[in-house]
C-alpha cells in the first residue's frame, strides 16, 4: 500500500527519485499514465492489471466507461533505474504539467505525480470542502470526516 506525501525534483532528462519505501514495493519497473485531475498516476503491473480487469466487467455502451479505458489502456511501462528514478516522458510532463518542483503522493494501490503548485490547490481546496463535515448524506461514502 502506498501513503504518504514527499516533494522531489524533476532533473532535465525528465527523471523523478521515487521514495525509498515504495521502491521496496515496486520491484523493475512500473506503469505511469494521465489521471483523472491532471496528476500522473503510477501503478504496479499488479494494481493495474486489477485495475484493467474491473473495467473488462463494465458496460462497455456507458461513456464513462469508454472514458476510463482510454485513461487505463494508455499507459507506458517504465523502467526504475538502478538510483531509483523514473523516467516521466515528455508527453506525460505536458500533460500533469511538470517542471523542475513535483509531489510524489501515495494513494492506496497506486501513487500520483504532481505539480507542486497544482497539488497545494488541490490540497486546499479538499481541506476545505472536508472542514467541519460531522455527517454524510447517503450519497457520500460512510467514513470518518474528521481527519
């Protein structure tokens, strides 16, 4: 499980160090592709192949599903060099907007790439709509919003 929030650089080649405890999880290489809110996501072959395997099940006529498998179908599989760096091709910087200051953000099976700046918007703006959230209406989700 990955978790946890780390600031790193990108070098002009493109390369970003992953932290060292999920380099532990990782093994050679792993597979990065767009998120849904503009961050690189990275996956393990594992997660990934879940992942894929749950959208095989999906109504294939819904856009939403279309949608999701062009997202999950369209990543690239990139080797950890042996200074435990990956390669984020340009194509992916474009897209997430990534320059010299990136987060590296866990979440869950997977962890994300991040614009710096990008991040502490997003950051922000979800610690304010969490703020103060003592219920949840039957459409949210059932957990704890006091974190």
């Amino acid at each position: 499980m990955f978790y946890g929030e780390w600031e790193y650089t990108l070098d002009d080649k493109g390369r970003i160090t992953l932290p060292a405890k999920f380099r532990e999880e990782l093994g050679e290489t792993v597979l990065l592709g767009r998120g849904t809110s503009g961050q690189v996501n990275v996956y393990t072959r594992d997660a990934w192949t879940r992942l894929a395997e749950s959208l095989e099940q999906a109504d294939p006529a819904l856009e939403l599903v279309r949608s999701a498998r062009r997202l999950i179908f369209a990543v690239n599989e990139h080797e950890i060099d042996k200074q435990g760096r990956i390669m984020v091709p340009p194509f992916l910087r474009r897209y997430a907007n990534l320059g010299y200051e990136a987060v590296i953000l866990g979440n869950k099976d997977r962890f994300e790439i991040w614009n710096r700046d990008r991040w502490q918007e997003q950051s922000a703006a979800m610690a304010v709509q969490t703020a103060g959230r003592s219920s949840v209406s039957p459409d949210e989700p059932a957990f704890a919003w006091d974190f």
